[in-house]
DNA sequence: CACTTGACCTGTCCGC
DNA sequence: TGCGGACAGGTCAAGT
C-alpha cells in the first residue's frame, strides 16, 4: 500500500516512539522512497531507498492508520460517536496479526486502512492525542502511527543494520514458516525446561509472535495447563502445541482478514477475534469442548485463561 | 546461566 | 461523585 510512495515531511512530537537523530532523519527519510514492507517477528520493516529502514513496533495498545484523500470531518464525528457507544464490546487484538482492513466508510471521500490495535483512532479524526509519528507522502497520502501508551516506536536505522539489533539477532522462528516444524520447536522449547510452558512460548527467543492471547489458546487447544513445567512435558505433548500454535495463528490471520473489513459497523466493532477464541476473555463462561466454566489465574505474570478440567493443574 | 519480577505508559474499570 | 489501586501486555533491565 505505501511501497512506492515519497516521504515528503515526518511530524513526531515524542522522543520515546520516535527515538531519531534529526541529521538523519532528514538525509535518509525525507524525500526517500518506500521499496518494500517486510515483518520480522513483531516488527515492521519499511525499507527505503536510501538504504535506510524504518523500524515499527506498535507493542500492545499501537496502530498504523493509511489515510489517502481528505478527512471528512463531519463523517468522522459521527463515526466517534458510535464507535463510543461499542467502545465496551470492543477488544484488543494480538498486534502483529497486522490484519489490514478496508474500512466502509459509506458517502465519505476518505479512504482508510487499519492495522494492529483497534480504537477509536482508525475512525476518528487524525491526528488525534495518540498520534506520536504521522509520514506525509508526496501524493499527499499519510500513514499515522498511534499509540496510547508510548510503549511502542518508531526507529530509523540504515538496511544494514537491522539484523544487529539486538532482538533481531536473537529472535526466534517464525511458526508459519516451513523450518519450523515440531523437532525445531521441541529443541528449542526444551531449553527453557525448568519454567512454566506458557513462560516458555511467550519468550521470543524461543519461537517469535506468540503472545498473551496465543498462548491461552494454543495451550488449551492443546489441552497443557500453562503452568505446566516445560520439563515436565511429555515429546508429544509439545509435538501437539508446536501444532495448535501453528493452527491458532493460521486461523486468527484467516478470521481477521474475513470479517474485519466490517469494522466500523457496530457489529464489527466487536472484533473478528471473539468469534474464535476459545478461552481468551472467556472467564465465567463454558468451555467450548466440555462446557466446564473457564478461569482466569495468573501464570508468568499475565493474565491466564485455562479450561480447569481440559487443563489439568500440576501438581505444585 | 536460568528464571522471575518490576518498570515502562496511559486509559479504564472497580470498589469504597 | 471522586479517588486510589489493579489491570491491560511486549520487551528489557535488574534482581534472585
């Protein structure tokens, strides 16, 4: 979407989500050109044509908004409304889902996608008190990076250093990718043997995109009680979780992608999410395979959802 | 080294 | 109604 485009002017107003040498920023983004969009684990890479790349992190509560044309400032005004009125239905989503959606903004000249956390931002009018970077294009599109929180950023670094970068070098797998199937999960997992499994598959060292929300689930399609000790694991215990990790990110990809272009309507609103979650958010009600009311504990230091019978506790 | 906990932030919700 | 505190969660630094 924004490959090919011409930054023409940068506005940041925090140091924190946009931790950048101004020198450089004026060398190698202003005026460079987009020639690629790549994802590494939990992180964007936009590459430029100045052998430059533009690092983004959105962490939990940031979103990247494309905005082309101008905003219809009446239109958006209602659309807040409304959306405030769902704002109670509505979820966080894992981040990196990176789920793009043609927002349906009927009569109105604006054209919008969203991706990462949804809020009230991607309908409302932009910027707004969350937008810490926006990127001016020459064909006077614009992409918005918002985040409540300030956890996440916005680093320019040259090409040849991104693999430096001290996460990038020790980041694990993707689980989508061929090589990583159950030997390389089993290995790598193993070493982390003395701590909890969901601990375990949260740490990106270990496989990369598992978050809180893909943890609960894979382990309860795998039917592991999350604080299970790794070593205490059964080989094909951890065979079958290398398996629902894959599922559940498969699926969560293929959900969003189908429903969300609903997004700004009241029903979308609630999120392509809940309609496959199994546990996450679910406390109090029945377990979709045994019909046991799911809990919410604590288990390495998140919140943790489990099936108490499906998910056996172990012994302490 | 393996592992756990707290910090980073800000908005929301809950209980008093 | 206001207010303090818990909570949300990805990652890293500091602690055991």
């Amino acid at each position: 979407m924004i490959t090919g485009k011409t930054i023409s002017t940068i506005n940041h107003n925090n140091d924190k989500s946009f931790p950048n040498n101004q020198d450089s920023v004026d060398q190698f983004m202003i005026g460079a050109k987009v020639t690629q969009v790549k994802r590494r684990a939990k992180v964007l890479l936009i590459e430029l044509s100045t052998n430059y790349t533009i690092m983004v992190h959105l962490k939990m509560t940031g979103q990247l908004v494309f905005v082309a044309e101008a905003t219809n400032q009446t239109r958006n005004t209602k659309l807040e409304i409304r959306n405030k009125l769902e704002r109670q239905k509505s979820l966080n989503e894992e981040s990196f889902e990176f789920r793009v959606s043609n927002l349906e903004i009927p009569k109105s000249e604006e054209l919008r996608f969203g991706a990462g956390h949804p809020n009230d931002s991607l309908v409302g009018s932009l910027p707004d008190r969350s937008t810490r970077v926006t990127l001016h294009f020459t064909d006077e599109t614009k992409l918005y990076f918002n985040d409540q929180r300030r956890f996440g950023w916005v680093k320019l670094l040259p090409t040849g250093l991104v693999q430096d970068e001290p996460f990038m070098k020790k980041v694990g797998p993707e689980p989508l990718e061929p090589e990583f199937t159950s030997d390389v999960f089993t290995t790598r997992i193993k070493r982390r043997k003395g701590t909890s499994v969901k601990a375990a598959i949260l740490d990106q060292t270990v496989l990369a995109g598992v978050g809180n929300i893909y943890a609960d689930e894979s382990l309860w399609a795998a039917k592991i009680h999350p604080a299970s000790i790794v070593g205490s694991l059964k080989n094909a215990q951890l065979v079958q979780l290398q398996r629902e990790i894959v599922d559940v990110m498969n699926l969560s990809i293929e959900k969003g992608g189908s429903t969300n272009k609903n997004y700004v309507d009241a029903e979308g609103k609630r999120g392509s999410y809940m309609e496959f979650a199994n546990v996450f958010r679910r406390e109090g009600q029945p377990c979709n395979r045994c019909g046991s009311i799911i809990e919410k504990s604590r288990v390495a230091g998140r919140g943790t959802h489990t099936c108490p019978s499906c998910q056996v506790a172990p012994a302490i």
